[in-house]
C-alpha cells in the first residue's frame, strides 16, 4: 500500500483562501492494475471520497480524474491511498483551480509519500 498526501492551508504550498477546486489524476505507469481511494478532508471532517480502479499502462483505463473536487477555499488535506507497494508505478498530476481556471500545478513530486 502507498498513501500520497498534500495539504493546502493559508501557510502552505498549496494556499487555500486561492483553491476553489482541483482535479486529480492519478496515473497507472505499471504493468499490474489496482485501486486508488482518494480522501479529502477539511475542518468539518472528510467532505469528499472516491474509489477508482486503473487498468496496467498499455491499455485502456490506465488514467482515472478525480474531477472538480470542490474545497470552498478552505483548508483540506488531501490523502490518496493505492493497493500497489511500488510507487514508480504512479504518476499524480493535481491541477488547482480558481472559478474554473487553473493556477497551479503539482506533480506526486511534491506529495508527501508514505
């Protein structure tokens, strides 16, 4: 199991009083499917969860978006969960976005790794 995490807060990398959503996507480099849970959680508690799976590389379904994840410029952590060990084989790009555009860009680079 992987577990990427990024936070976003007044403070951090990711400014939240600037996030009014993002989109995700998670990328299946590998020649094994599997599974990813994405969990984003707030001051309230947890306010979005989706599972996905993603077929090998090669083929069709290799790429899964976790789209228009609404965050009402508020704090969030976000926490990506996967059932593969090995984590060259994800690829994240997370896009951040205000009133639909895009204002910044991240790669699983900048997740904490876990």
């Amino acid at each position: 199991m992987s577990v990427y995490r990024i936070s976003s807060n007044v403070n951090h990398l990711i400014s939240s009083p600037h996030v009014q959503s993002f989109d995700l996507s998670v990328h299946n480099r590998g020649t094994r499917s599997f599974e990813s849970l994405l969990e984003v959680t707030g001051p309230s508690g947890i306010f979005y969860m989706s599972l996905c799976s993603l077929a090998p590389y090669s083929g069709e379904g290799a790429t899964h978006v976790f789209r228009d994840v609404a965050t009402w410029y508020t704090p969030f952590d976000l926490k990506l969960v996967t059932n593969i060990h090995n984590t060259d084989s994800v690829a994240l790009d997370l896009e951040i976005k205000n009133w639909g555009g895009v204002v910044a860009r991240f790669s699983h680079l900048e997740f904490e790794v876990s």
